[in-house]
C-alpha cells in the first residue's frame, strides 16, 4: 500500500476525470490489476470495463497481461489508496436503458 505522500502525489496526478493509458499487470475474477505510469497500481472493475459501450464479462475477450488500455480515473478510493479506472461510458450510461 502507498504511503500518505505517495497516495497524495498519485491523486494529483491522476486526477478524477483524467484520460490514462495503463498496462495490464493481472486478471482477477472481479476485474483487472493495472499499472500507470510511475508503477502506480489502479482497478478496473468488470462492471467498469465497457469498451465500445458493450459490457465484456468473459475474461477471455479482456486485453492480456502485458497489454496497453486506455481509460478514465473514475474514483479514488482513500480507504484502501487505490485508483480506480473505468473503460468506456459509466455503466448508467448504457445503450438503451430507462433510468428516468
């Protein structure tokens, strides 16, 4: 876990809203392990992974470890210092749905 002037310092950097290029470093059965630059760890979740608007649940269609995915700091997470990245729209905003 990242120390107080660590966890600062990446919440600066990886601003809310920010568009990030991350590498990923592990598959989890709830989503994904990645890396920002300057080795700072973040989450995708699977519900937060999106691409294209489609939700991609099969861990075999997720980029393989190693690769680069592009995404958007959605949350920082004070309680256990970790960033958490989504891939594509938020989930509320899905193709289709009714949410008035």
């Amino acid at each position: 876990m990242m120390n107080d002037a660590e966890w600062a310092a990446a919440k600066e950097h990886f601003p809310i809203g920010s568009v990030v290029e991350a590498v990923v470093a592990e598959h989890l059965p709830f989503g994904m392990i990645v890396t920002l630059p300057g080795e700072v760890p973040a989450l995708i979740d699977a519900i937060s992974y999106r691409p294209g608007g489609e939700d991609v649940f099969d861990h075999s269609k997720w980029p393989a470890v190693g690769e680069p995915v592009h995404g958007t700091v959605a949350d920082h997470r004070d309680r256990n210092r970790q960033i958490q990245v989504r891939v594509g729209p938020p989930v509320w905003e899905k193709t289709g749905s009714d949410r008035s």
